[in-house]
C-alpha cells in the first residue's frame, strides 16, 4: 500500500503559473525544471511513488522537495548554500 504524503500540496495562481514556466523551460538547469515538474503533479494529487516513476527519480526525493515546497513555498525549491569549500572551476585554457 503506498503511503500518503502529510504535505498537500495546494497552488495559488501566480505559484502555478511560475512552477509552469519553469517546467517547460529547456534553457533552465535540469534540476530546476524536475522541481517544477515534481510539485506541479503533487498538486494534481499525484503520490510521490507515482511522480518518482514519472520522473525516473527515488521517492525520497520527491518527498524532500514536496516537503520544501510546502514549507517554504517558490523560496523552498531554490538552491541552499551548502557546507564547505566553495566549488573552484579551472579558467578555460587558452588556445
């Protein structure tokens, strides 16, 4: 039996209105755009084993996000600064 998510997710206008320009947008980085995807089927009330099999993701996953979302809102999808070193990309070579 799957189990049920204790977040419900429920869209104002303007909420699902961003989440689907984000969806369809391919210039977007890719986990922007699963995101998106992620919380607008939660909120067709779609269970998050059913949008994991959609999305080719784990459960937990979108249960993470699911949960984010509700709590924060648009604000809980982006990106939180991460413990550690700061990545350091090497300058292009020079040709």
């Amino acid at each position: 039996m799957p189990r049920r998510s204790p977040f419900h997710i429920e869209l104002s206008t303007a909420e699902a209105a961003e989440l689907n320009r984000r969806a369809v947008r391919y210039t977007l980085p890719y986990f922007e755009v699963i995101r998106a995807k992620m919380i607008l089927m939660a909120a067709q009330g779609i269970d998050n084993d059913e949008i994991a099999a959609r999305l080719d993701t784990r459960r937990e996953v979108v249960s993470q996000w699911r949960k984010r979302f509700f709590k924060d809102r648009l604000a809980g999808l982006d990106e939180r600064v991460r413990p550690g070193r700061p990545r350091v990309h090497p300058e292009p070579a020079q040709r």
